[in-house]
C-alpha cells in the first residue's frame, strides 16, 4: 500500500524528487516523505533516477522509452515498497514497465533494488499518476495494475479516492483491446466503490464467474507485509481483473457480487 493515510503534507526530498516529474498541476494527498534516507539512497536520486524518469515529450510508441527491445508495457500505479513491480520486471524481462510512486521512501527502495540487480525494463515516474494517465498514448499498455490504494475510508475523503470515472477512462483509452486493470483492495468498500464504477462502463469488464475468481489472487503475485497485517487482521484482500474491451460488449450475466461470498 503506497499512499500513507495521514494529513497533508508535501514535503522536499533528495534533488526535489517531485520536480523531476514537472508536477501534478492538481490536488495531492498524502506525505510525500518518512523515515530518513541513508546516504546512498539519497545518492541514487541524483545519480540514477534522471536516467529513469520518463521524458516530458513522451513517443507515440511506449516500447521506445527502454533500452532493450520489449513486446508490450505495463504500469503499476503507486507501487508503495516496489514488491510487485520488481516481481513482475523479473518475471516478464521481455516486458517495459513503468512504475509510478510519489513517495520518497518507496521511490529510494526502488533505486536500490533496480541497482543491485541490473534491471534495464524498468522506467518511473515520481508524482501524481492521474496527469501521467492523461498523456500516455493510447492503446499502448498491455496492463495496468493498481494494489492496495489508499481507501480514505471517512465518507467526506472519498472524492479523493483514485478510482473515479475520470481515471477510468483513461485507464481504458491506454488500455489495448484485450488489456487488463489489475486492483487489489483488502477494504470491502473500496473494492464495491471499484466494482459499481466498472459496472456503469462499457469498455471495463469485470467477468467474474465465481467467488475464486475475486479471491484467487493475481498469477505471479507475491505477497507483502501489508497484504500479512491485513490477513493478521482479518481483512479478506479482493483481486478484481477487469478486461478492456474494444467494441463496448459485455458479458455480465449472473455476476455475482462479492460482498455476497
């Protein structure tokens, strides 16, 4: 889970971490910084993330931005500690992603990890995902994948959830037919908030047959500290899998809800 559930607070970190991103030009929420940085984490932001940062003028063609050849790219939209998203690089090396986290401490555990272990598909993006959303090209992610968001479970902070129907279309416009959106949510409001929000689209589909098909987690998931204190909690994670589909069909009949397993 990326975003830490507290006040306000945009604070600076190493080489302004946030400027490097050229800003959000809109609200954000949450801290932007923790714990302190040892001395080489803070010696990567100056030496190693400018050569990582996607560039302001993206290519019209996603698999340009890496160094190696890659069949598609996928995004992971606020990838708190990095455990899915190095995962996924390691797992898929003929894939680009692109990691997106405006959290200092996240985005150092990144660095170091994508250091030590040589990774070349890997690109980030150090701010607010929803302006990057906007100018992606479309039709360029094979994925997209958003696990354990913030909730802001007090009714009055929902508006700052990031599933809304604005994010949602652009997730289905990068999206290319046949693409997933990938969310994991271990708060059964959000997951509902999530599930009524694809139910009014066309182009989103969540076909879920069964109850395994929600509690089954992703292929090639791995698990997180967050994911054990949810689990230690009594918290049931979801894994909603919703297909981009490109002429509107959809196939709903007798979905089932899972606030009803």
């Amino acid at each position: 889970m990326s975003d830490p559930r507290g006040p306000v607070a945009d604070t600076s970190g190493p080489a302004d971490m946030a400027s490097h991103a050229g800003g959000s030009g809109g609200a954000f929420f949450g801290r932007r910084k923790s714990k302190k940085l040892r001395g080489g984490q803070s010696d990567l932001f100056g030496s190693l993330l400018p050569r990582l940062l996607l560039p302001d003028d993206l290519p019209a063609s996603l698999p340009a931005l890496f160094a190696q050849p890659v069949r598609a790219v996928g995004l992971e939209i606020g990838f708190g500690g990095g455990e899915h998203l190095l995962a996924a690089a390691r797992q898929s090396p003929d894939m680009g992603f692109i990691g997106c986290e405006p959290f200092i401490n996240g985005m150092a555990k990144m660095l170091a990890s994508i250091q030590r272990e040589g990774l070349t598909n890997i690109r980030l993006w150090c701010d607010d995902a929803a302006p990057l959303l906007h100018r992606l090209p479309a039709e360029q992610l094979e994925r997209v994948d958003l696990f354990y968001p913030d909730p802001w479970p007090k009714r009055r902070q929902r508006k700052r959830r990031f599933v809304s129907p604005r994010t949602l279309d652009d997730i289905a416009r990068v999206l290319q037919p046949g693409g997933t959106f990938r969310f994991a949510s271990d708060i059964d409001d959000y997951v509902g908030w999530t599930l009524a929000r694809l139910a009014d689209r066309d182009d989103l589909v969540w076909q879920a047959q069964g109850a395994a098909d929600w509690q089954t987690p992703f292929e090639g998931w791995v698990g997180t500290r967050y994911e054990a204190k949810a689990y230690a909690a009594g918290r049931l994670p979801s894994y909603i899998r919703a297909i981009r589909v490109a002429d509107g069909a959809r196939n709903l009949t007798g979905r089932p809800d899972p606030s009803s397993a």
